[in-house]
C-alpha cells in the first residue's frame, strides 16, 4: 500500500469525502502537521466533509488544543466561531 501524503487529506473543497477517507486512514500523528487545514473545514457544520471530520478531528487529543485556541481568538462576536462543540468537548474529556 502506497504511503499517504498529508497534503492529500485536506479536502479541495466541501464535498472532498475521499480526502477525509484518505484522512481516517493516515490516522494519527501523521495528521497532526494538517490540524490548522483540517480544522478550517468544520467552520459550517452543514459541509459534508465536516460531518465526517468533526468524529475524526475529536480523535487528535491535545495536539489540537493550541489549533483550537488560535480559532476561538479570532472569533469576534460569541457564536460567530466555526462549529466545534464536538472537537473541543472531546479535546476536554481526553484532557481528564
């Protein structure tokens, strides 16, 4: 089996479920170096390739927290952020 490049598992746009399955296959930590690109595809939980990320993404463990704090900084007015409830809950509980 062909090793996976990081770079493909980053969706090319919102409906890039190959990319994701690509993704789930390299696993962890070969995704670590993609978080901050993964993490911009579940700004709108209604995309498909955010449905399929955000189970995948809760996986990271704390790699992902300095990704998720620098996207909640940047958001300005409460509840304008992307959708993250389930990443950053399960970040949480693995953080226990």
């Amino acid at each position: 089996m062909a090793e996976i490049n990081p770079a493909d598992c980053v969706p090319k746009d919102k409906f890039d479920e190959a990319a994701v399955e690509r993704a789930e296959r390299l696993g962890y930590p070969g995704l670590n170096p993609i978080l901050p690109a993964l993490l911009e595809w579940v700004q709108d939980p209604t995309w498909p390739v955010a449905i399929e990320l955000m189970p995948l993404l809760a996986k990271a463990g704390p790699e992902i927290a300095p990704h998720l704090i620098t996207i909640l900084r940047r958001t300005t007015v409460a509840g304008a952020g992307p959708e993250l409830g389930p990443v950053s809950k399960e970040v949480r509980e693995a953080a226990d």
